[in-house]
C-alpha cells in the first residue's frame, strides 16, 4: 500500500517536471532560421519571401501557436558552396526550431540534406528542385512552392497545344534550370513538339549574346526559357535589343516576369509565362493579401510574397496542432498533409511528398502585370520522381 502511494507520488511528480518542461519549450520564443539570399541576383526574391513570411506573422498577432517568434537570418548569396555551413550554423550553433529557405535550388539541397539528417523542419518557400521532394523527401520537410518541373511541363502543354513544333531552350546550367527545361520537354514532346536546341551558361552569368546568336542562326519557332531575378531582367532587355521578339516568340516559366516587369518595362510586353500566381486572380484571398501587402511595404506583392506568406501558413497550421511544441515532428505533419492551405494563388494542399498540388495559370504580360489568361494546367502534382515516403 505504501510502496504504490509513494510510486504514485513518484510518477505524478515527475509528470508535473515533464510538463513543465514541455511548457517551457513551446511557451518560449520560436527560432526561425531564415537562410535566403539578400544580395547577387535573387536579393529581390528573398526580400520578398521575407516580407511575405512577416506579413502573416502580423495578421496573427506577432505570435505563431501562441509563441513570439525569433529570426535568425543568414544570407546564403545564393552559393552552394557555402551552404552546408551556412545552414550547419543555424542548426547547431543557433538550434533553430525551424529552417526556412531558399530561393536556390542548389542551396535548398544542402539544407535539405541537413534538415533530414538532423530532423529540424525545413519550410522552402521557393527553390524547385525537384530532388526535395523527390529522393530527399522526407516527413520533417516541407515546400510552400513549387517543383521545378510544374511550370515547364504546363508550358509544354501549352506550347504544344498552340502547334507550335520545334522549340530551343536558353537557361542557367544548374538543377533549376536544367529540371524546368525537362520538365518542359517531356510535356513538349508528348504533345509532338521537338526541342532542337537546348542552350545553357553557368549561373548566374548573363552574358547572353553568343547564345543569342546561336537562336537567331537555328530559326526555331520559339524559345522556351527559364531566368529569374535579375537575370530575368537582363535576358528579356537583350532578347529584345538583339530584334529576336519580333521574329521568335519567347516563352517560359513564370519567374521570367514575375516581381522583374518594372525594370524590364516594355521589352516583356506580350510575353507568355506559366506559374502557379498571376496578378489579376480577383479572389477575396488574393484582393485581401495584395492590399495589406501594398499597405505594409509599399510595393506590389509578386509570386515570392505569396510564398513566403504560404511557408508561415504551414507553420501555423503545424505548430497551432502540437500546441507550440515542434518536437512533435509527426503530428505536425499530419496536420500539414491533411490541411487545404488558403493561399492568395487559390487553395491548395501538399502531396504525399509534401509539394503543392496546384493550378498551374497561363498569363501574358500586360503593362506592369502578369495577366491572367487561363488554367495551363488543372490541379498539377509533381511525380515526386525517387520519393519514399
Ligand atoms: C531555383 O533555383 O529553384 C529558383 C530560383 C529562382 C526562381 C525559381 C526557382
């Protein structure tokens, strides 16, 4: 009888520590590593993630599952090289609870393989690289996205669709170059177009003009492309100047036009794109998003605000489940999978491998707006290539 008091006392008390215990983990303030660029050519888009991510943090309050939230930003620049340390740091040296990256996709492999290796979540609120949620998927990361693959297949839908026959490509020689331009071809050839050149240079090189010469000698009936950032601005400024506009229509992926129409002014106009954002979605979700958005920063929001503003949806709806406490990696997850997120792009939901099912829109550049045109492709799901999840 004494023997079972003294345990009973025994386990409540220690119940009493461990609750405590958990009280204090997910009372205290959330760390969020941000690893982003912030200088080379997608400054632009980490600013905007950034802003997007803060933007819903403000609509809650200022605090995600009751916790105030605490950054840690790195600027990754954009370099694989210096990825692993960069996110290592963040790890291990600041024990983030939540990673929150990249813009690259090379940089986003590097923290992907260190997330899965160390179990931290890891949120990607842009780069595409199909390998995230392809052979690296794994339960603790997530991407508010996109796949590299998406928007070039829809294009390849759409060009093929429009009769379009031979096709080259231009782009950076890297994973998010190369697997938008797959992508693209798998669609493009399915539907019996042939890609007869593909044409590369290192990133983040802009030295266009020997390629440029390169389509202006192979006559293909269009060029399918994939830039982004300043980069973007720099080849649609001298696709234009070399007169190719005008001869051979330029299409690509969305990141081509997207947050870069300012400074490309009227050398975009007219130009096609798919992504799964377009500027004239008129929803209550996007009217809302796109007016606080102007209002907090003074700018017009781009598909990198949207994003941003989805990856800290994520975190809500999986730290709201656990009550703050991300060492409860598995409900956290399944709170996420099971969610429809309300984003400005129109509602969406993750994949078994933790991608965007999503719409995939047509837009054509009018003025200083990625006009929407049409569905490109309806409820689009990445294959999800080498994923064993
Ligand atoms: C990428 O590296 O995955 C990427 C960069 C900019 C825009 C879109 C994708």
């Amino acid at each position: 009888m004494k023997t079972t008091l003294f345990r009973t006392t025994l386990i409540a008390a220690a119940a009493a520590v461990l609750s405590t215990a958990a009280f204090a983990q997910a009372g205290g303030k959330l760390k969020v590593g941000l690893m982003l660029p912030y200088t080379g050519t997608f400054a632009a888009l980490g600013n905007a993630i950034e802003n997007g991510f803060k933007l819903y943090l403000a609509e809650q309050g200022g605090k995600i599952a009751g916790r105030e939230v605490e950054f840690i930003k790195v600027d990754d620049e954009s370099d694989p090289s210096k990825a692993t340390d960069n996110v290592n740091k963040l790890v291990k040296r600041d024990n983030v609870d939540v990673l929150v990256g990249t813009v690259h996709s090379g940089v986003a492999m590097a923290m992907a393989k260190v997330a899965k290796e160390s179990g931290t979540l890891l949120i990607v609120p842009n780069a595409g690289a199909d390998a995230v949620t392809g052979a690296m998927c794994a339960p603790n990361i997530f991407r508010s996205s996109f796949s590299n693959w998406q928007p070039g297949y829809a294009m390849g839908e759409v060009m093929a669709k429009k009769g379009i026959k031979r096709v080259a490509t231009i782009t950076w020689k890297y994973a998010a170059g190369d697997e938008s331009v797959r992508g693209f071809k798998e669609a493009f050839e399915k539907g019996g177009g042939t890609v007869v050149k593909e044409l590369n240079l290192p990133f983040p090189n802009v030295e266009f003009q020997a390629l440029l010469t390169d389509i202006a000698a192979t006559k293909p009936d269009a060029v399918f492309t994939f830039f982004a950032g300043g980069g973007a601005v720099k080849f649609v400024k001298d696709y234009a100047a070399a007169g190719l506009k005008k001869t051979i229509p330029l299409y690509g992926s969305g990141f081509l036009t997207d947050g870069t129409l300012e400074a490309q002014g009227a050398d975009a106009e007219g130009l096609f794109t798919a992504l799964h954002y377009a500027d004239s979605l008129d929803t209550p979700k996007d009217k809302s998003f796109r007016l606080a958005y102007a209002k907090a920063y003074k700018l017009q929001p781009d598909v990198y605000a949207v994003q941003g503003y989805d990856a800290a949806q994520i975190l809500g709806i999986g730290l709201k489940a656990v009550n703050g406490d991300v060492s409860k990696k598995a409900e956290f997850a399944r709170a996420v999978e099971a969610a429809k997120i309300d984003s400005p792009r129109g509602a969406f939901s993750l994949s078994k491998a933790h991608n965007p099912v999503q719409d995939i829109y047509l837009r054509q550049v009018n003025g200083k707006e990625n006009k929407l045109v049409g569905i490109a492709s309806k409820s689009l799901t990445d294959p999800a290539r080498g994923c064993k999840m």
